[in-house]
C-alpha cells in the first residue's frame, strides 16, 4: 500500500463515527469512499457532505464489507457488532480500527484479536482521550524519571447527570456489555495503564451501583450523548462502579467512573504518586477549556510545583492518523489488538469481582 492511495470506509453514524469521517476526509493520500449506517436520513445526509457516491451508502454494514472494495475501516457501530464487523472485515483482508471498548467482554475481543493473526492485518482501537496534550506531556514527564516509581495512582470519569440515553443500546449489558465503566472508565484505565508503561494488573476488587438508572433518572439532556438506532429497552447495567488494582509492579491504581451521581458538576482526573514527586491532571466536560496539569516535586531541595506547557489535544484525528501510520508501516505484528484486549480482561474482572464481591485474581 506505500505506493497506492488506501479506500476508506466508516460504519456508525453517530458521533464517533462522525469524528473518524472528517479525519478521513482530512488525511492525506487517503479516499473516503463508504459510508453505512441504519439512519437513512444521516446517511444521505454524511454521504452528501463527504462526497460519498449513492452506490457506495450503504444501510447493512455486511455489504459495505462485501461491496466496497477497501483497505481500511472504522467501526463506530454498537459494542456488541465491533467483533463482527471486525472479524468479517478482518476475514476480507480489510484493516479495522474500532471504537472504545474493544468488544463487550474478553472473550469476544480475542475472536478480533485471532482474526488479525489469521489474515495479519491491523486491528486497532481508538483510544483517543489519550491523545490529549495534557496526557501526552505527563507521559513524556514519567518517562524520563521526574516522578520516580510511581507506586499509586488515581483516575477517575465522573458524571452528575450523563446516562446517554435510558433505555438505549448503550444501558442494555446485551449490547454495551456494562455501564459507565464499559464506556467511561475504560478510557481512564487506558489511559493509566499508558501512563504506567503497561503493568500487568494481577486482580481486581470492585463495586457496582445502579442508583439512577432504573428509577428513570440521571439521562443526560444533551441530544448529542443520547444514543439510538435500537429499540428501547430496559436499564440493565450499573451507573457508577470504583474499582482497585492491584499491578504486577507492586503498584495500585484505584479506578472510578460514574454516569449519575450527585456531585457539583462533571469531573475527570489522573493522579500519579511516585516517589520522586506527584502529578495531577484535572477537567471536566470532554471539550472543557479549563484544565490543568501540575508536577509537584523537589529542586535543590526546595518544594516545587511545575505547570508545563500544554499542546494541542490530538482527538479522534490523530487515532485515525495512528491507525492509517500503522498500516502503512507494512509491519502489523504490533498492532494486533492485544493491548485493548488487556482492557478487556480488566474490565471483565472488574465486574466478576463486583457479581461476587470479592477480588479476582487474574491469570498470569
């Protein structure tokens, strides 16, 4: 492909999958050239605004795979069709990169994961909030020691009220696969573990708590989080759940994430405790302006505190970037999913340990 210009596709024509359209549309040396989705009005419409031709819109995304005639693809479908649509796309030698989560449990990531291996093509997942600039800096910041050993660490996404959409795929386990920590605290565990330079987590004791939710209360009023495409349905999955990790390291990392609960407003946080000094990220609504980065430590002996500049944050465009990177590196053996199919298994023993309500170890 180094020499010939890739055939893009998207499934999905909700938010994210409109963010993985207008990175396509802005990358270089790349045609976007499908479209699918069950909402035949979006699909005109997005079809229209990104030039796709009428033949190439399509509503069952089995014949955008079929028909298309591609070399990559973004799945921004519903969690329960990411192995799916993954694994027929892998099967016709298309490259995926799929939205958070991976799949809806583990064991359904690993089939995506086996059909990358099958057909060594590239199966990636868009974790995009790490592609935060603020994220980014820290990274660079532990990275070349400032912190030492960091042996504790806190994260945390939190709603006051942001259930995106009672009744919806999103609040149905059968569809989502779980809650806020399917779909919130899966980016802030991603997002420690990238910091952390990937520790193994060895066993998980968690919480679950659904509070909101089944008394019909704590949906978001924004028309942008509410989520459709699927018949209602009952609300079946948790709305806040904390989790603690114990890491292979000897480090743990406390984990929260919440769809409804009564706090002032909107929060999210990444708190880093090492032994040569702390950091601290906080902000609140995904596009807020107003965040920070602090680094607190020691120069000459004299207490310090540290506010890095920060640069841009990188989005869903820079995801799309990766993903189109990887591809065209010819080298996939890397990129075969198993990082977010680490999520997974977390995850997946974040909530055996809340069923049971004791840890789970994980295996080695």
């Amino acid at each position: 492909m180094s020499g010939e210009r890739p055939r893009a596709g998207v499934i999905g024509l909700g938010w994210a999958g409109q963010q993985h359209l207008a990175a396509y549309a802005k990358a270089a040396d790349v045609d976007l050239v499908a479209l699918a989705g069950m909402e035949t009005d979006a699909l005109q419409r997005l079809g229209d605004q990104y030039g796709i031709s009428k033949e190439h819109r399509y509503t069952d995304w089995q014949d955008l795979i079929d028909h298309g005639q591609l070399d990559l693809l973004s799945s921004a479908a519903p969690t329960a069709l990411h192995a799916p649509i993954a694994v027929a796309a892998l099967n016709a030698g298309i490259h995926v990169l799929s939205e958070k989560p991976i799949a809806e449990n583990a064991e359904t990531a690993r089939l995506m994961v086996e059909a990358a291996e099958r057909n060594d093509r590239v199966l990636d997942v868009s974790f995009n909030h790490r592609n935060r600039g603020h994220v980014k800096v820290l990274k660079k910041i532990i990275d070349a020691g400032l912190l030492g050993r960091i042996y504790y660490a806190k994260v945390g996404w939190l709603r006051r009220e942001g259930i995106p959409g009672l009744g919806s795929w999103f609040t149905r386990r059968a569809t989502a696969g779980g809650g806020p920590l399917m779909d919130l605290g899966v980016h802030m565990l991603d997002i420690a573990l990238y910091l952390l330079g990937e520790p193994r987590v060895r066993a998980a004791t968690a919480a679950t708590y659904a509070e909101f939710g089944p008394r019909g209360r704590g949906s978001s009023a924004s028309e942008l989080m509410r989520k459709t495409g699927i018949e209602p349905g009952p609300f079946d999955v948790e709305d806040l759940s904390t989790a603690f990790l114990r890491l292979q390291d000897g480090g743990t990392l406390l984990l929260e994430s919440s769809w409804a609960q009564w706090i002032p407003k909107d929060r999210c946080y990444v708190t880093m405790y090492g032994a040569e000094g702390g950091a601290s990220i906080e902000w609140g609504a995904p596009d807020d302006p107003d965040r920070t980065l602090n680094i607190w430590t020691e120069k000459e002996g004299v207490p310090a505190t540290l506010h890095p500049a920060i640069p841009p944050d990188g989005k869903h465009a820079e995801s799309v970037q990766d993903f189109i990177t990887k591809v065209r590196s010819g080298d996939f053996s890397n990129h075969r999913g198993k990082q977010a199919l680490a999520r997974a298994v977390v995850i997946d023993a974040c909530y055996a340990s809340a069923d049971k309500g004791s840890e789970i170890t994980l295996e080695s």
